[in-house]
C-alpha cells in the first residue's frame, strides 16, 4: 500500500477531474490532503477544471475543509448538500465563477451508493415544490449553471400516478476520505473518529467508477492486526495513504482535538462534568437567555411524546439535547443525519458527533431511515418564515448557507418544530419573574411577506399529514387551515405591539390566544419553578 505525504497526493489530482470529499462540518474531512491541493493550485495553476462534489457541509467558515477549493479557475463545477461552513466557496457562487447545485444532503450521499451500484440515480419525492424541483430553480445557484453540460441535475418523473424527483448518478475520478487506523493492506478503520459517514460508499463509487481512493490516516499498523469487523473500508478499494504531516490537519473536529465521548465510553463510565447539569442550589445552570426560552418551550413540545425518536438541526435546535439533560429528561432518543444514533449532539464546530452515543450507522443509512418516516419529531433552524408557513434555510442575500439535509428531514418527519427569534440584528430582552421584555428589537423581522429561496413548502408538507410548529422567544404559531397562526404569546408582552407589528405579512390570530408557560421565563429548572 502506498503511503504518500499530502503534497505527493495533491500531484494524483488531474484537470477536469470529478473530486468527492467525505466530511461533515468539522468532522471526518481529509484536510491534510485539500490543504496540500490548495497549496499546489496556488504554487502551480493547476489542477484547473475540477468538479467538487459532496453532501455534508465541510468547513470551519473561514479556510478549512472545502474552502481549500474556493478558487476561480480550480473548480468548474459544484454540487453540494451544505455550504455555509465553506464562505468561499459561496462567494465563487456570488461571483457566478462557478457551475453550482445545492441538492439535499441525503439524496447526494445516495447518489453516491447509486455510483457504487451502478445504478443511473435516485428516484425519490424529496425536493418536490422546494428550489430544488425542476419546475423552480432545479437546485441551480448560478446563472451560468442553466448550460453546464451536467443539466438537467433533477428531472420531474411521473410514476404510477405519483409526483417523483430523478436525480442522475455521476461518476467519481477521486475519492477523499478519512480515518482513524488503516493496516498496510489498506484496511480502514475508523477509531478516534466520531462517524464513519459516507466513507464506504465514497470508496465504491470511485473504485468502481475507475478512479482513486486517497484515505487521510492517523497510523498505520502491520497486516492482520485489525478486529475484521472494525474495518469500515476494505483495503481493495483504498489505492493511498496519507499520514498528515501536520497534527493539526487531523484533529477529531474542528473544534476539538479530541474528545473520547464522541467514540467510545466504558460502560460504568460516569458523564464528565462540563456535560451534567448541575443543582440550582449549588451551582449555574445553563444561562437563561433567548437561546434557551426557545429551546425549554420546544423541550415542551418533546415531552408531550412518548418514547421519540427525534433529529436536531444544526444551531440553536442542536443546544435542544442540553436542555433536555439539565431537566432531567431522558425518555427519546436523538439522531444526527451523520450516523449517531442516541447521546447527545454535539454543536459548532463538532456538530454531527454526539457524546456518548448508542450506535453509529452510514449517513446513507440513516437518511433510508428519515426518508421513510422513521423520525417522529424534528426541531430546525429558520432564517424566513412567511404566513403559509414556507420557509427558507438555504440561501439569503449573498450568503450561501445550502440545504444540507433539511428538506430530506422536513418532507419526511411527523411533527416539524422551528426554532428562532422573531426578529434579528440587536434584538435585546429582558427575561425573569416568569415574563419577557423586549428592551431593544431587532433590525430585520425574520416572518417575511415573501421568502428569497424556498427550502420548505408548508402547504405541501401540510397536506403530507404534517405538524408544523414556528417557536420563538415571545410567540408560537402553527400552520393551520393553510395559514400561519398565532396561538400563544410571552408574559409581558404586548401582542400588537411586540408581535403582529414586527411580522411582516399578517398572520391568523387564534381565539383563545394561549400564554406561554412562565415557567421558561424563570432562572429556575421547569421541574422546580412550579
């Protein structure tokens, strides 16, 4: 097996080649070797022409991860689930210097599977009535995408009747993939690694597509050494190793250098401290601002199930696991679209980890397990919301955040919760006594008249059978009869005033209007407020 420094790598990448990188956000990414890349281009000019292709977003926003790629001139093409912990890859977007698709997450790490099998795409309903459907923008991010050679990237297919997204299978030159052990017939683990993610099917997609497999290592160890069922990627699709030449090109996030919870944990093993909530008699609990009256009143609408099973967005629904361990509530079970199956998720810059988790299967595998309806409850980010209750993650101005796997979670999953404040820029509060005070509102209201990307249908998932809930820090709306609703507003505030005047487009107003349980708005546990 041969066993490269990163610069040696980099030289195996040609113009024009189809690159697909594993990794999510600040996890699993081969950096060693992108940074190296990077670094040739810019020596060099060369490799020029590159197609990049992922589905999880991989960076740091700022330089890691794919942002090794955001030059003009060194990618043609991109195709990606996520992009907004790769800026520079956005601004290539901006700029219209790139061919560019967002598509859902978990229809590309299928597509890779599709690759792997020789199977021409996937056939699937998500993406129906979002951006992505062809009869909007067909996932298309730049002007100069509508005459790629690659168009159509989604294709509207009737079957027995029903609505069907196709999305065309696309062949691999390069595979990037990471580990933790690899032995020297080229068997990968993945210890020290918090998923193993699409490292298989990355592997068979290139191997079969006649390409190459370049696995980032930590060591590696004599043959036969390895336990046969810890090897996640045989060793006869892996074609070279890299050793990182630089420890920090191999840290287990990008957040963390390393943190065995996300990985391994004796069985009699107690919590460590930073990840217990602690007594309100003898010590903090978590600060009580915004963040976290938004998450107790989703925490609410957790509590009302018996036994969920439940996906956390990325953000401020991430923190959702926290809250649940300060209350002492442990009866569901958390998922993360990378592959952990229970703990708790992790946030930032380790997002897609989870500490002390149950299991950890194929990211491909768990969107098998979403897209069928597997999940019971979600809680998602909003960045816009308008009064049929659609709603826009994906792209704003000229920020170029993707969909990731959202619109995968959002089509799929029996009750919706989204989380967010009502407005945003300098919003300032006051919380306490079981009441909210707005002392300074935001610049911009985030319920808008019309979205700028639609990255969620209400009406549509509304007519699935859906439950769609809006949860702020002053109000919640549901989506009922086909329109938003106000149905519960803060103690202390004043509902034209502090709610109906910052929404922009009007709403429905139930009748009752519920308050909200003070309880949220107290320093105290809700189990001990009362």
């Amino acid at each position: 097996m041969n066993v490269l420094t990163p610069a040696q790598a980099a030289q195996l990448i040609q113009n024009g080649q189809t690159v697909a990188c594993a990794g999510f956000v600040g996890v699993g990414h081969a950096e060693a070797v992108t940074r190296a890349l990077e670094t040739r281009f810019l020596a060099t000019g060369f490799p020029q022409d590159l197609t990049l292709y992922y589905g999880a977003g991989q960076g740091d926003r700022a330089n890691r991860g794919v942002n090794h790629f955001g030059h003009a001139g060194m990618v043609k093409r991109i195709i990606g689930g996520h992009w907004i912990s790769a800026p520079k890859l956005g601004a290539l977007v901006n700029a219209d210097a790139v061919e560019a698709w967002n598509l859902p997450q978990g229809v590309i790490c299928q597509l890779f599977r599709a690759t792997a099998g020789g199977k021409p795409g996937v056939l699937t309903p998500v993406g129906l009535h979002t951006f992505v459907d062809p009869r909007r923008d067909g996932g298309r991010l730049t002007p100069r995408t509508a005459t790629s050679a690659l168009e159509p990237r989604v294709t509207l297919m009737p079957i027995n009747g029903q609505e069907m997204l196709f999305y065309p299978a696309l062949p691999v030159d390069v595979a990037l993939i990471r580990g933790g052990t690899c032995d020297e017939n080229g068997n990968l683990c993945t210890d020290g690694e918090p998923f193993h993610q699409d490292l298989l099917t990355l592997a068979q997609a290139a191997h079969n597509s006649g390409g190459i497999v370049i696995a980032q290592v930590r060591r590696v160890v004599p043959a036969g050494t390895l336990d046969p069922n810890a090897v996640k990627v045989p060793g006869i699709l892996i074609d070279h190793l890299v050793i990182a030449d630089d420890p920090d090109d191999h840290w287990m996030t990008y957040g963390e250098r390393h943190n065995p919870a996300y990985w391994q944990r004796p069985v009699d093993a107690p919590m460590p401290a930073q990840d217990r909530a602690q007594d309100p008699a003898g010590a903090t609990l978590l600060p009580l601002d915004v963040r976290k009256v938004i998450q107790r009143r989703a925490l609410l609408e957790l509590q009302r199930l018996d036994a969920p099973v439940v996906n956390l967005g990325v953000g401020m629904p991430a923190g959702l696991g926290a809250i649940a361990r300060e209350e002492g509530h442990t009866g569901f079970t958390l998922t993360v679209e990378a592959g952990p199956v229970g703990g708790t998720p992790a946030d930032k810059l380790s997002f897609g980890a989870s500490a002390y988790p149950e299991a950890i299967i194929d990211q491909a595998a768990m969107f098998d397990f979403y897209d069928g309806g597997g999940l019971d409850i979600a809680f998602l980010g909003m960045a816009e919301f308008d009064a049929l209750g659609n709603v826009n993650v994906s792209r704003f101005g000229d920020r170029v955040a993707g969909v990731g796997g959202f619109i995968n979670i959002t089509q799929s999953t029996r009750r919706l919760v989204f989380m967010g404040t009502l407005t945003a820029g300098g919003l300032q509060v006051e919380i306490g006594d079981g009441r909210l005070r707005i002392v300074r509102e935001g610049q911009t209201t985030k319920l808008v008249p019309a979205l700028q990307h639609l990255s969620f249908n209400g009406p549509y998932v509304a007519s699935l059978g859906r439950s769609v809930m809006v949860i702020t820090e002053r109000a919640v709306f549901e989506l009922l009869d086909g329109r938003l609703t106000l149905t519960e507003v803060a103690p202390g505030i004043n509902v034209q005033r502090d709610v109906l005047a910052v929404c922009g487009a009007p709403v429905a107003v139930a009748e009752p209007l519920r308050l909200m349980d003070e309880r949220l708005f107290r320093e105290q546990r809700l189990r001990d407020a009362g």
